[in-house]
C-alpha cells in the first residue's frame, strides 16, 4: 500500500511529467487535449 506522503508525490510527479508532454510534445499533447475534451463533453450535466 501506497502511504499518503508517497501517493501525494506520485500524483504531483505524475501532473509535472503530464504538463510538460503536452507543453514540448505536440503530437502527444493534442491526443491528450482530444481525449480530455471528449471525456468532458460527454460528463457534463445539462
């Protein structure tokens, strides 16, 4: 099990490695924007 301080770390690592892909990486970023702009149209409530 994954204590507080360690899942804590993980989630920011993982937000850091996430907004630099879709900052240098154009190919990868605009999957990334597509993917997240279709989870949000399809969860957003009326």
């Amino acid at each position: 099990m994954l204590s507080a301080k360690n899942y804590t770390i993980l989630c920011v690592v993982v937000a850091i490695v996430t907004a630099a892909i879709i900052l240098f990486v154009p190919g990868l970023s605009e999957t990334i924007e597509g993917r997240l702009l279709q989870f949000l149209s399809t969860n957003a409530r009326a």
